[in-house]
C-alpha cells in the first residue's frame, strides 16, 4: 500500500490565529471582543474555519487519498507533525480593581499544565483548550507582575508564557479635577482616567452633536492604544512612550507611561469594535510654564511639544484640524532652511499601537446637516479629513454652503468673547485653544495685517519670538493641507484660534513667515499648531 504524506492545510501559527479570530481576540491589542451581533452583516458574523474543523478536513483528506492508493507501493512514509504549544495572548494587564482574561492554547501535543509565579494573587482555571486568568482587587499600591507558564505534561520542553500586569491602587487619577480630551503625563509612572464622559462633559458648540449622539459613554467595552510617537521618528524608541497594554474597567481607563517621553492617543471600543471616543496622552517629565499676555496665561510651548527651544524637532507639537479633539504628527524630519521636500517629511508613527497614519484621500461624507462628519471624525481619529469637492470650500465639518457650517463653535470661540471650552477641545485639563482676540493687540481684530517688526521678532532658529505677547518662541512647524498634506516645515508657523467668522465658516489664525505676519481667517480643513491658554 502506498502511504501518502499528508500536509495540513494551515501552519500553527495559523490556527492559533484562526482561533483567536474565532473567539473575538485581536492579533495586535491582546483585547477579547465580543462577537459581531445578529444586526450587523452577514459577512461580518462569519467565522474563519476553526482547528476542530481544520483537522476534519484533513482527516477526510487523508481517508480519502488512502483509499484511493490502498494497491500501490509502501515506499512513501508520513512525516511526523512538528510539535508545537502557543497562546492566542503574550501579554496583558488588569485594572486595580481586578478582572480576568481568557487565553486560547493551541497545540498538538496533548494535555498540558499551568503553573505562575504571582504568589496568590492570580488564579487560573483550565476548561478544554481555553485557560482563564483572574486576579481579585489589588491590595498593592504598586503595579504588580508575573509570569504564567504553559507547558505539555508529555514533553516539559514545550512551553509559552502568558505575561500579566495588575495596576496598583496608588494610580494618579488625571480626571480627578475633571475631565478633557488630553491629560499630560510623566514617564515611568502609573495613571487612571474617567472614561465615561466625552471630553470636558460640557456643551458641544452649537454643532448639534450631543443631541443626536450624546454625551455619556457607556456602550464603551475595551481600550486600544491606537499610536504612540517620538520626534525623532525613532520606531524602536517609540514603543517605550506607553508601556503595555491600556485596560478598560468601570468606566475608567488604565495605563503606564514608559521610559520616552512623547505623545499617544488611547482609544475606546465598543461592543462591535468602533471607536467611541480617544483620548490624547502628552507624556513630558518638562513642567509646564505660564506667561500673561492680553489676558490670557499662556503654555511655554506647543500643544504636545516637549520643549520650546529654537531648531529643536522636539518642539513642534502636533497638528489640529480647526475643531477637531484628535492631533496628527509633524514632520519627522530635522528642521531645514526654507520649504524643501526633505524637510516635510510625513510621519507615520505608530509604535506598539494598533492604527494606521491617513493623511491622504480620505474625504468628508458628502453630509449637509449638522453634526455633519464629527461622527465620522471621532470614529477615524488618525484620518485627515479633506473637503468632499477638493479645492472647494474649506470644512472638513459639512459639506459646504450649509448654515450649520458658518454658526458651528466646535472649539467655543464664538459664544463670548473671552471663549469657552467645548467637548472637541484639544487642549489638557484647565486648559482651552486661545479664543478671538487673545493674538491680537486689538481684540477682535483678526484680519490686519501685523508689522513683524513691533510684535514679532527676528526670524531665526526656524520660528520667531512674539515679543507682542509672552515673549516666547514660536516653531514655524508649517501646515496639514487637503491637497499636499506636509508643507512648510521649518518655514512658516500657523496657530489656531478657537474662533471662527460666523458669516463663513473660516477659522482665525495667526499665520507668520520669515517676512511677514497676518492675523486672517484659514480654511478649517487644514491642519495648525496650537498653543494653549488657562481657561478663565
């Protein structure tokens, strides 16, 4: 009889991620999801071939060629299958209070055993193939770790670890003044944030949002570090901004901070995996300074910049489209004489996280009313939104020549004129984005052209000093556009203000060059520095 060697139609890794797929466990986040419900497509609800069923298919595969070479030869021999024990999740973390995970093991080597050097504080349970890890509320004040170790009874020498991290209850609570879009953060160190709130908790500028979608956010069920990010571009250096794995439990959100200092966006999900809402974590061991200047107390730097010295890439911040809560990245390229190509170099930082960088070709639905694309904005945080007709209007919000366009206040500049902050502001607890008038020396006065000489001071260090104002430097981090995305690095500043001309839907800016500077209205699509003030 001739014997067949008979290959199997999918490698371990690969049913190990056939598994985890099956059981709702993402490949990069480690976070269990509950399966698509009955209301979503048909497609959507489907599941891939799990291993039972792989090894059917194998199993009629083998009888089958069997029976058919039952009257030849011998002379082949059937390989024997390679060994293998692997666990759908490497790593995870819990919050202080306690939860639990549930890991599939997949092997083919026949019962296997679990052991942990927690020391009583984790306990596990075995139930077929899948093994369920539960720690009880902390009693440490420190984040605590430990190692369980999966291994095949038959052969000791296979083996998996399964890495576990417990947060402990001496967590800084960053919402506990209240809560925002954006908490600043130390390296090394432990936090918890409210996550049951949009933003500020506040109203939503006239957008009409929180009418249709609401305020409170409780069909939230796991949190995902979408990206995290060094100026220098370094991707290994990266992934030390937060340390593991974000946890989502009763409302609130848990992480580490790791031993680089930079900028990440944590995201939370719902039941059927879309983003809810995010949040921005600006981690810098640098504290934050105040100057007074028309007013207003103003940030010694950028919006996510870890410092304000002339030339340095680490004091660009981040880009804001007008009205948007979510930043994108600056260049990752060092600072440069003029507006060259090698100086506006995208970034598309992620580190450990689960997102991906759209800065082109992503439109605005073709939306009309209000809120218009905010939902869509906050489901798609790293998606730079362009106008639907491209060199044609200047919204990324609605569509334009719609009235809702020219009376929304997404960031509270408009309502009074000292501001206020919205659910979409960007800026840190305490703070607000600069309204109408705080550049200015005459308030309100946004469209006059600016002697460089009185109120800004020479160009040098790639950004100039508003010696009109606080004094401080400002980085000419250049612009987001919807038609060359990265412009200008190094060559021009443009900052927000949180106000908008009520007549046409423009935002005020503060737009200044190497030869000039003009307080004037930018289309909100494009995306700006911010620099931000103590909310009054």
């Amino acid at each position: 009889m001739k014997k067949f060697i008979i290959k199997l139609l999918f490698s371990p890794r690969q049913r190990s991620s056939e598994l985890g797929s099956a059981l709702g466990l993402t490949k990069r986040s480690n976070i269990v999801r509950p399966f698509p419900t009955a209301a979503q497509p048909a497609q959507a609800r489907r599941r891939p071939v799990g291993l039972a069923k792989t090894w059917i298919y194998a199993a009629s595969f083998a009888a089958g060629m069997l029976l058919a070479g039952c009257d030849t030869d011998d002379e082949y021999r059937a390989a024997e299958p390679e060994l293998y024990l692997t666990a759908s999740t490497r790593i995870f973390a819990l919050s202080a209070d306690g939860g639990q995970r549930t890991v599939v093991i997949d092997t083919n080597c026949g019962e296997w055993k679990v052991t942990t050097d927690a020391a009583g504080w984790l306990s596990n349970r075995k139930e077929g193939n899948l093994l369920t890890i539960t720690a009880g509320e902390s009693l440490s004040t420190k984040a605590q770790t430990a190692v369980v170790t999966v291994s095949s009874i038959d052969d000791p020498s296979l083996t998996c670890e399964i890495r576990v991290m417990q947060y402990g209850t001496g967590a800084t609570n960053l919402s506990a003044l209240g809560t925002a879009n954006c908490y600043m953060a130390s390296t090394g160190a432990s936090y918890v944030f409210d996550a049951s709130i949009k933003g500020n908790g506040l109203g939503d500028g006239n957008s009409e949002y929180i009418d249709k979608h609401g305020l409170l956010l409780d069909e939230g069920v796991a949190a995902e570090l979408l990206w995290e990010a060094v100026f220098d571009a370094d991707k290994t250096r990266s992934r030390d901004v937060i340390d593991g794995e974000p946890v989502y439990r009763n409302g609130r959100i848990w992480f580490t901070t790791g031993r680089e200092q930079g900028n990440a966006v944590i995201a939370l999900r719902d039941f059927s995996g879309e983003i809810v809402w995010s949040w921005h974590i600006w981690v810098t061991d640098r504290e934050v300074t105040l100057t007074a200047a028309n007013g207003y107390e103003w940030m010694d730097r950028n919006l996510g910049a870890l410092n304000n010295m002339p030339g340095d890439v680490a004091n660009r911040g981040l880009f804001y489209q007008w009205g948007r809560k979510d930043p994108f990245l600056p260049s990752s390229a060092p600072y440069t004489t003029g507006n060259v190509t090698e100086a506006n170099v995208e970034n598309h930082q992620v580190g450990d996280g689960t997102a991906e960088w759209a800065y082109t070709g992503v439109r605005q639905q073709l939306l009309t009313e209000a809120p218009g694309n905010i939902e869509n904005a906050v489901r798609h945080p790293t998606q730079f939104l362009k106008t639907y007709y491209q060199y044609s209007g200047s919204s990324w919000y609605v569509t334009p020549t719609n009235d809702a366009l020219k009376e929304a206040d997404l960031w509270g500049g408009n309502k009074m004129s000292s501001g206020y902050k919205t659910i979409f502001d960007p800026c840190p607890l305490g703070y607000m984005v600069p309204p109408d008038g705080a550049f200015a020396t005459a308030a309100g006065d946004m469209s006059t052209g600016v002697n460089v000489d009185t109120q800004w001071g020479p160009f040098e260090g790639n950004g100039r000093a508003w010696i009109g104002g606080t004094g401080d430097f400002f980085p000419f981090v250049g612009i987001l556009t919807i038609n060359t995305p990265l412009t200008n690095c190094g060559h021009i500043g443009v900052y927000w203000t949180a106000s908008a001309d009520a007549s046409n839907g423009y935002g005020y800016e503060v737009y200044v060059t190497s030869d000039w500077g003009r307080y004037r209205q930018g289309a909100t699509a494009y995306g700006n520095s911010v620099r931000c003030v103590k909310e009054k």
